[in-house]
C-alpha cells in the first residue's frame, strides 16, 4: 500500500512536467515534419521576377517589389 502512495505522490509532483515533456515532442515532431529545405536552384526555377504597376502601385510596393527582383538578379543571374 506505501508503495501505491509513493507512486501517487510521485505523479501528482511530476505530472505536470511529464505531460510538458510529451506536448514539447508532439510540438517538436510536427513543426519538423513540415519543413523542407529549398536549393537555390529550385528557388530560381519557382520564382520569377514581379512587375511593379508604376501607375497605381504605392512607392512602398515598388521598393518592395524592387528589393525581391534584386534578390532573384542577384541569385539566379549565373543559372
């Protein structure tokens, strides 16, 4: 019987660690079972390079539009 108690007084201080320890690997296992490594050379044959609307986009879209086709020339140029 003191050992089913021993037991008890154990999981009720340990319970909440133990259960922590479980949900921190599930969390663990999914976040890493959904990432993937993407070459330069698969980046360059997805991405291609956006054309800004001088008209109606915002100076702000430009710049950002701007800043990704430099990227893309910068990486993919030699490919």
């Amino acid at each position: 019987m003191k050992k089913h108690i021993k037991l008890i007084r154990f999981w009720r201080t340990w319970k909440a660690v133990i259960v922590l320890g479980i949900a921190l690997i599930l969390i663990l296992l999914c976040v890493t079972g959904c990432t993937r490594n993407i070459s330069v050379s698969d980046y360059c044959l997805l991405y291609r390079p956006v054309y800004a609307d001088y008209d109606n986009d915002t100076p702000e879209t430009i710049k950002q539009i701007d800043s990704n086709n430099i990227v893309y020339d910068t990486v993919c140029d030699d490919k």
